[in-house]
C-alpha cells in the first residue's frame, strides 16, 4: 500500500470548537481552549503518525472581521490554511446561524478539495434544531460531507477519520515520524500561559496580552521557564499581577500545572509584566512576537 499524507486543515467562525477538535483528533492537548472567541492566534499543527500515512492538522483562529493588525495576521494563517489544505474541516455548531465572514464561506463553496462539514455540539440541542442545521449546510456546501458532532464528548468522529482517510493524498510523509508538532515546547508553555490569562482575567485584558518564553532550560530533574506577559496598559499590568500579586501568582501556579503535565516533569516557572503599548496595532511589534 503507498504511503499516504496530506494537510487537513480546521476553519470555522470563533468559539465553535476548532481547538477542542483539534486535541481529540490528535489525541493530545496541542491547542488552548477557553469558553472566549479568538483564543487561537497561531496556525498551530498536529500530527498523526501511522505505518501508512500522516495526517497534518491545522488549527487556525476563528475567522473574523479586523480591528486590530493582529486581526490581520490571524486571518492571514486562515487564508493559507484554505489554499494548502488537501481535506478541509469546516466546522460550525448549533447556535451559528451563518458564518460571520461571507467573503471565507465563498472561497470555501469554491475550493475543489474534499470538504467535511462538522455541526459541533450537537448534544446542547434537540433533534429538531440538529436537523434543521445539518439540511441548512447541506445547501450551502453540497459537495461536503456533513456530519453532527459532539468536540467535547468524542462524539462521532469515528466516520470523520474515516473519510480522512479515504480522501488523503498518496505522499511521503511531510514531517519526521515522531513529531507531534511543528512548534517547539517553548511555544506550547508561553500558550498554556496564555490560556490562565484567557480564564483568570475578565474584558479585554486577556486579549491585549501576549506571552513571550525568554528562557526554557531542560535540566534532568526540573525544566526551568521564565516568562514574560506582555501588555498594552499600565492598567492592564495592575489587573494581571492583581493585589498582592494575587492575580500572578494565580495564573503562574496553574500554568505551571499544566505545563508539567504536558511536558511531564517537574517545573520550575518565574512569570512578569511587561508593558509594550498598542502592541497588537504595530507590525514592527507583531513581527517581532512572532506573528
């Protein structure tokens, strides 16, 4: 049998679930996920590697109208991911009515690669409005595949590997066999830091962040981290190290949780603040963090 490996790369609106499917396909935690739209701001890939193939995932941030030129950079991974994907996911869910970004669904409705249709959360509605959602897309993208499916639960996935599978190209494989990831591990440790700011802070704190991993040091007992978050707002810096250094500490000590869990070892991590203002609106700044 030839080998087989293609890209197979997740779009949708924000908050419907791209990251959670993402980490149930791959099988490991590789993307953050938090209850807030746009918390994706990278392309981030995942592989799976089998005797036979490999499968690339992609997932890229939820597609959205800009503000900010972060907002542009962000769209900018969702436009390659469009062009380079041999499977397209596009997944919606219960509760969306359209996509938000008419101009993304066109492009969509026009590529000529395989395209499965996920309507996620399918066990926070009744049959009715499953129903009602699934005819809906059937007519806006008859040429897809489109299946009711639960991210969080596992629910019914087992027919979306199926069809992966059927529509992966014949290749070598793009990636060494025992890569889980293009990113290297300081990248996962500034997002999982990301992600407590994400579920600690309120408004528009979390988003005017952005974490920066000054040194990842692998010792053979202890992987030693320090961090810096970066900020727009003097204010913004008050919330995050809160009273006390409450805040801080708050989100140093979960990060660093999660952090051993993944990397499994113990960690030792340092955090601190910065300010950097109107980061997210400069492209000399956003370059420089890596965007």
């Amino acid at each position: 049998m030839a080998h087989k490996a293609g890209f197979v790369n997740i779009v949708g609106s924000p908050n419907v679930g791209k990251s959670t499917l993402m980490n149930q396909l791959v099988g490991e935690r590789i993307s953050i996920v938090t209850s807030k739209a746009q918390t994706t701001r990278h392309r981030i890939l995942g592989i799976v590697n089998d005797e036979d193939y490999q499968i690339v995932f992609s997932d890229t941030p939820g597609v959205v109208n800009s503000a900010y030129k972060l907002h542009d950079q962000m769209m900018s991974y969702v436009q390659t991911s469009l062009k380079d994907a041999d499977v397209l996911i596009f997944i919606t869910d219960i509760f969306e009515n359209d996509m938000n970004h008419v101009e993304t669904l066109e492009k969509i409705q026009k590529m000529d690669v395989p395209k499965l249709v996920l309507v996620n959360k399918m066990d926070l509605g009744d049959q009715e409005k499953v129903t009602e959602r699934l005819a809906y897309w059937a007519e806006k993208l008859p040429d897809a595949t489109i299946f009711p499916i639960s991210a969080l639960h596992g629910f019914n996935l087992e027919g979306i590997w199926e069809k992966i599978l059927e529509n992966l190209p014949e290749n070598p494989p793009y990636y060494d066999k025992e890569e889980l990831s293009d990113r290297p591990m300081r990248f996962f440790a500034a997002e999982m830091i990301r992600e407590k700011i994400f579920l600690h802070c309120k408004k528009e704190v979390p988003y005017a962040c952005q974490v920066e991993i000054e040194e990842y040091k692998e010792e053979p007992e202890i992987t030693r981290i320090r961090a810096l978050i970066i900020v727009e707002r003097d204010t913004q810096k008050g919330i995050i190290i809160g009273k006390g250094g409450e805040m801080l500490k708050r989100i140093g000590k979960d990060a660093r949780i999660e952090i051993e869990k993944f990397i499994e070892q113990k960690v030792f991590l340092e955090t601190y603040v910065k300010v950097d203002k109107d980061w997210r609106t400069s492209d000399q700044k956003l370059k420089k963090y890596g965007y």
